[in-house]
C-alpha cells in the first residue's frame, strides 16, 4: 500500500478520513475494515486504460469518476451496499494539477454513496487505473447473472446508448447521415455526461433484493450483457436439473447449448431524444444493442415483481422499461414492432 | 470484473474453483465471499509496472508470484489470515505460452494459502500487474505500523538484503571490488530466487498476534520501512498523549518531530553468506539497509514476548533476530560494533 507519501497526504489521504467503517485507513501495510453482521462481502475490480476506455484527452476528474463508477456500478448490479474502494494509480508523469482534479472526481463521486478510499497503490508508467470496490449484502441475497428464469420479463434501467452517443462526440466520428450537428447542445452535454460521468444505479440496488431473478450492469452493450446472463443462467439451470435428477442433460455437458434465450422488442428500448434521432436517421440500433459504456441495469424478474419494484422505483424516478422477456430458445431475437429482424 | 472470456476459462477459472469461502467467484459481476464471524475485513494493493518493479527479462511465471507474493506480505505484516485476491492484468499482446507461465506462478503460490482467485480484469497496455488481496483478522487484533513503544526490541525475520542481491545478479550490476563471480552458484541462486521468488511471512502472521506491537514488511528497505514505523508510531504516541492529557503536546502539533527512534547494530543484521562477502568486500551496507524487495518482516516487540515467539517460530524454522531497540530519539542511529555510524 505505498503510496507515495506527499501524495496520500495532500490528495488521497483526505479521501479516508471520518468514516466508522474503517477502523485502519491509507497508512499502513493495508487497510481494516469493520464487518455488518449477517453479511457476506462483495469484491469487485475493473482497470481503465488510457486511449482504450476512455479518449486520451478525457479530463483527470471524469477519468477517476468513470474508474470508481463503473466498478460501484457493478456492486450495484449485485445489490450489494457500497462499503469502500481502493485505487491503483500507474501516471507517467507527476502533476499536482492532475492529481488535484482527479482526486476531486473521486471524492465527489464517492461522497454521494458516503464510502472512502481505503488504500492503493501509485506507480510510473502508462495511465491506467484500476479499482478494486468492497461492498456487502445480507447473506445470500446477492443477485447474480445466473438466475434468469424462463417467463422472466427483461427490463433496463432509465436509457440506452447514451454513452455510446457520447464516445461519438468525444472521438468526433461521424458518417453522412448523422453528424453532431443533428443534436441539440442539451442532448450532446446528455451523451457526454453519460460517457464521462456515468452514474451507478446504486440508488436501486438495494431494492433488487428479493425481488429480481437476475442482473448485470451494462458495460458492454445491451446484447452482450444480455448474452452473459443467459449463458449464466443456463449453465445454472443445467447443473440444477443434473443435481436434482430432473433432467435428461449429462454431467459435464454444459456450455454446449443454451437452454433459454431471449426476444427483445427493439421498439421498446428506453431512447434519449437524440439516440432517437440517431437510430431514426441512420437505421443503425448499434448504439443501444451493442454500444456499451451504458451502465444501466439489465435485469430479469417475474411480471409480478417487476409491478413491486417498478412502484419503488417511480418514486425514486427511477424508469425501468419492459423490453423482452426470457424464452426457451436458443440467443437473442430482436423484433421491431413485432417483425423480427435479421442479425 | 470483465476477464476476457476465454482467457477466463483457461487460465484462470481453475484458479477460482473449489473453496467454500467463495460463495460467486469469477463470472459475475463481482465476487461473493463469506465471512468469518467476530473478524474485519484487512484489504491490500499493490501494483507492479514491468522494467520499474521486476526487469523487464522476468519469466511470466516469477512476475505473478512476485506480484500475488507482495500483497500476501502485506497481510502477513498485519497478522491477517490470507483469504482471497483479484487480479487486474495489464498486458501488450496476448501470448498462450505468457498466460500459462503466468497462471502457473498465481497457481503455485495461492495453493501453498490454499486462497481462490475471485475475479480480475485483463486489458491491453503496458504490461501492468495489480493484486489486491483480502485477508481476515480477529476483531481488534490487526498489527500495525503504529503500536511501537520505547524500549521495544527490533527484529527482523529470515535475512536481509538477499533480493537487493538478486537484482544486482539479474541486472549485471556490478563494481571493480564485487562481481558476480564472487558468489557460488547456490549462493546466487538464492539471491535470484529472493528477488523472483519472495516468500510472504504467512507461516508466522498469525503468531504475532498478542505479542508484537508494530510490524512491516521490508518491501523499500529496512531503513525506510523502519522508519515507516516510528513515523507512524510517534503519531500514534502523541494522539494518545493528547486524547489522555498526559503530554505536554499541543494538538495538531503532530508531525513535527518524532518521539521514538531506534538504534541498530549493523553486526547484528542476519545476512547470507553471499550478501556478507558483499558487504565485507565493497563495505556497502546498502544491500541489507537500503536495497528492498526483502519481504521479511520488521516487527516491534517487548523482550518478554520476543522470548515468547522466537520458541514458537524456532519450532516452524523461521529465524527471528534482535537488531537493535526503539529509543527516545529522532532518527535511526545505526552502530557497527557499537559505535555509531554516519549516515
């Protein structure tokens, strides 16, 4: 846990301090932390690199925002409570100005879910940045890629392809039927905090609970992700019906078919005014579908549940859109106003 | 926790599996552990850059041991019990060969802990390896860098300077009074395999408890990391003086002055016989002092219980030598035969 000293003391040191969940900070060899009771603990680890996850002139306090969210907004997908995070930091070079504005990032990020910086690790080299979060659920109420049910409606939280609009604008990459001039100032400042500044859908994971068959965060783009959950959940139901001499599969044949897949109505996704626009002049539903850089939550539950979690949500305005449902078929379909479409 | 999938499924996945500690290891969004009941949660980091923390000539196999071995040294600095740990590997190009010699070093070392793999990250960079660890400690019992108290014995563990040694060996870094050909052959295969290789403490971390004050682990060098000690020791002294109005200290006086330092008799310093002839011969202490990438631990302690568990870890073979005392002073005073040394 060296990091280096004037370092911790000016810019990540402050990050720790006051919190009663740390019992041991940024200092020593590492950090303690003090345990919920009835819990089990929730570790999660994602590295952005410079040029490959975000542009290179993306600035230092959207850098360390998008670092820390994207790994809280995979304990969001778990429904675990954020508790604390750690920060591997390798920099070519020393600037206190970067420094400064980075550790603003993380402290206005990370105050918002009140959990500090509890240790790391900076180091010369290529920028790039690696967090590690901790966070805790009640015991065995962790919600999990793999339990998607056939029946289950498929929904997503607020909007997709917001972020994928956004990394458009940054990188200014264009063709002849859709340029940024197409977009209001509203919906290109929309996309671009969508890119750099992603908002984990941490205000719902807690609601999940008990509620949701099965969830992930959509980093990778809606039929990616989608895709990890069915894989996943196969595999589960597999190995349940082995276990349970309830099916005619043979041990050790998984990973060969999936036994559920997917259709998704692609009228139905959840679109911002602009990536409207977009998919509207440019026919491409890659933004939405395969754009990643969302993290919104997929997630599968009954039709029963989804009217629970739905009311919480309303009142939290939170939007969580019905845009397909769990099938017994193999992969992802997707209809547009009921035709299906050709991948 | 996105590992590429089929590098997932090769290499790593075998890491993950069969550990009732790991309710959801790699996979899913994140990892789901549980947890024993009455401990905290100890947590480390550390990262390694290639060509700045092991030459860039490495074989994979040492720079996966070398990374996962610095992080367990870290927990068995804070007397923890190693629990699990993830990966974020930072890699120029993917090589099939690179990634079984790597997985075989995580491999090899985690099975000697018997601790999983919980999940990780794999992107294209620099080659750029992150650890961070979990470990657990007893409610209250964590070791600390800052529990020294004057009159405490210094110890070391196994000896010093080996790793130092090693890097001169691997980088043909040499002097007119001391070449490589002033070691045996087994005399430098050790070097090297302290360097490559380092062992974490973890065979005594938990028979530290109750009975050491302070410790680290010789991660930047004996002096420096001592120092690490009474820096934060002296702090932890003041605190203490204020909170109790016991001392004469004004509040928020603090790092001004230290109020322990330490007296090290560099005789005493446990040395191979390699390292011995480098120091007879060049008179450079730096090896032992200053050299790092030790991983032995320095630990504080009252003599009474340096009794006590110098017959415990006598029964396990780990060597555990006095080098000197924490004294009222500023500054680590270093003595060579008794008398004292200039810095």
């Amino acid at each position: 846990m060296a990091l280096e000293f004037d370092l911790i003391d000016t810019y990540f040191a402050p990050l720790s301090q006051g919190f009663d969940s740390v019992d041991v900070g940024i200092g020593d060899d590492g950090a303690v932390l003090n345990i919920p009771k009835n819990h089990q603990l929730v570790v999660v680890t994602d590295t952005l690199v410079s040029g490959v996850h975000f542009p290179e002139n993306t600035a230092p306090y959207d850098i360390a925002w998008k670092a820390l969210a994207v790994n809280l907004s995979d304990l969001a997908a778990m429904g675990a409570t954020p508790a604390s995070y750690s920060l591997a930091l390798t920099l070519p070079e020393y600037s206190a100005d970067w420094l400064r504005s980075f550790s603003d990032g993380l402290r206005d990020l990370s105050a918002q879910f009140a959990i500090p910086l509890i240790g790391g690790d900076t180091t010369k080299g290529a920028l790039t940045i690696t967090v590690t979060a901790q966070g805790w659920v009640p015991n065995q109420q962790a919600i999990l890629r793999s339990g998607a049910q056939e029946g289950d409606v498929i929904c997503v939280t607020n909007t997709l392809g917001e972020g994928a609009l956004g990394l458009k604008l940054a990188l200014n990459d264009w063709h002849d039927s859709f340029t940024e001039n197409d977009l209001s100032s509203e919906e290109k400042n929309r996309a671009l905090n969508a890119l750099n500044r992603p908002m984990p859908q941490l205000a719902m994971s807690t609601d999940m609970r008990g509620l949701v068959n099965s969830a992930i965060d959509i980093s990778d783009g809606l039929l990616a992700d989608l895709g990890h959950i069915l894989n996943r959940s196969s595999k589960a139901i597999k190995r349940r019906g082995v276990q349970g001499e309830l099916s005619l599969l043979k041990r050790g044949h998984s990973g060969v078919k999936n036994l559920i897949g997917a259709d998704i109505e692609l009228s139905q996704l959840p679109l911002s005014s602009g990536v409207t626009r977009y998919v509207n002049q440019t026919k491409d539903w890659s933004l939405p579908l395969s754009g990643g850089d969302d993290y919104q939550l997929c997630l599968t539950l009954t039709e029963a549940n989804y009217q629970k979690l739905n009311d919480v949500l309303k009142a939290k305005k939170i939007s969580l859109t019905v845009i397909g449902q769990v099938v017994k078929q193999q992969g992802i379909r997707c209809f547009e106003h009921g035709v299906v479409q050709k991948n």
